[in-house]
C-alpha cells in the first residue's frame, strides 16, 4: 500500500512515521477502515471493539490528531452610543478531537 513491503499497513515504518493527519489521508486513500485499518469493512461495521486510546472515538489511536483547521467565527454585536451594529469577525482555534463518522469523513 504504501510501501513495496509485504505487511499491514499498521506494521508499515513508512506509514508510522507519518504525521496522524498524513495517515488518515492515506488510509482514506487505500480505503481501509478508520477504526482498525484493516480492509474490507468501513467504520460502521468494524468488528474490533477498540477504540482510540486518546480521546475514546471510534478510530485508530494513529490517526488522533488534536489540532484542527481554524475556522472563523462570526458574530454580531451591538456597541457605541450610535446603537448600531457592528459585525466582528475573529478566527478561533479548535482543538477538537479527530472524530470520523460513519461515513468515513472526519
């Protein structure tokens, strides 16, 4: 899969020493389950009871990562002796948790 190797891709070193963003993507990309990365069955139908070790979401323990995008956020605020509105805008950093969904997508 990722290397010329023959073995899973949990035992792979090139696959382990990717970054947990860099092995989702290729794990999506072989379209392995999320959850065991083994094939033939997505998340939703995983018949391994583990979930990850850091956060207890349903996908391997590689592919936790913390950090997400920012995104913006956008609210509306009333200010100023004028009483009119302002619109603020500010970029608020996530650190959620890497959750896939049944649908595979994260």
């Amino acid at each position: 899969l990722l290397c010329s190797r023959n073995h899973s891709l949990i035992s792979c070193p090139a696959f382990n020493e990717k970054q947990p963003q860099d092995r989702y993507e290729i794990a999506k990309r072989n379209r392995t389950c999320l959850n065991c990365l083994g094939s033939g069955h997505v998340v939703a139908s995983c018949p391994s009871s583990r979930n990850c070790r850091t956060c207890d979401a349903r996908h391997h323990t590689l592919l936790h990562f913390s950090n997400r995008p920012s995104s913006p956020v956008v609210s509306s605020s009333t200010s100023g002796s004028n009483g009119s509105n302002q619109l603020t805008s500010c970029t608020s950093r996530c650190s959620a948790t890497f959750m896939a969904s049944n649908s595979d997508r994260p």
